[in-house]
C-alpha cells in the first residue's frame, strides 16, 4: 500500500516503485512539486484503484518481479494504460523499457534535470 505518510504534500501525486527507500527519499527530495509516495509492486494495482497517480516511476529490479514486466502488465490493463509510466533503473535498458510501454527511461545514478523535466513533461502533458 502507498506511504500514506506523505498525503498532505501538495502536487500531483506520484507512486515510486524502488525496493530502496534512499533512493525513494531522494526522488521525494528532488520532485517537490509532487506527492511522492512508495508503492511496494504487489500493491501497484490496488493502490491506484484508490488513488489515481498522475505518473509511476518503477526500478526494475524488483523483490519478487521484474519492473519490465511490472510495466507491460501496467500498459496493458485499460484502467491504467493511459498513466505514464517512467523506469527509472542502474540497469542500462531503455529499448527494453520502451518495448514494454514504458513512456520514458531514466539511468541511475538519477540527474536531477532529467528526472524533474521528465516527470513534468509526462504530467503536465496529461494534466494539461
């Protein structure tokens, strides 16, 4: 479930996907216009029937899948196709990424510039 901890942020909302909560904090840190909060995998799905995020940002090296496969099942669903879905991963894999739908790839160790431009490019393009 979402760390429901970070609600009262302001912003557009936005479900990290990382195992590491460093990495976690330091997204919060970086993207604070938004309302960054951790979803562990298993809960993507339930987590966004509750509360629409306006983007998704998944490592793929995920405890017990694969963020690869996280976001072509994400893709695929209709109720969630429409939301960006950002990787975001040490692993040098971006034509996988895009392959399976993912709307950006972004290489750790994070560039704050990318991060912050690519998340407001995807959002604000949803938004309006």
């Amino acid at each position: 479930m979402p760390d429901a901890s970070r609600s009262s942020d302001p912003g557009p909302l936005l479900y990290v996907v990382d195992p590491n909560p460093f990495m976690v904090e330091l997204e919060r840190a970086i993207l604070k216009r938004y309302r960054v909060e951790s979803v562990a995998a298993d809960d993507l799905f339930q987590a966004v029937a509750s509360s629409r995020p306006a983007a998704v940002i998944a490592e793929i090296l995920l405890p017990g899948t694969d963020g690869l496969e996280l976001c072509r099942k994400f893709k695929a669903h209709p109720e969630t196709s429409s939301i960006p879905f950002i990787v975001f991963s040490v692993l040098s894999a971006e034509p996988e990424a895009l392959e399976v739908g993912a709307d950006a790839f972004l290489l750790k160790p994070v560039d704050r510039r990318a991060l912050l431009e690519t998340v407001a490019r995807l959002v604000d393009a949803r938004t309006g």
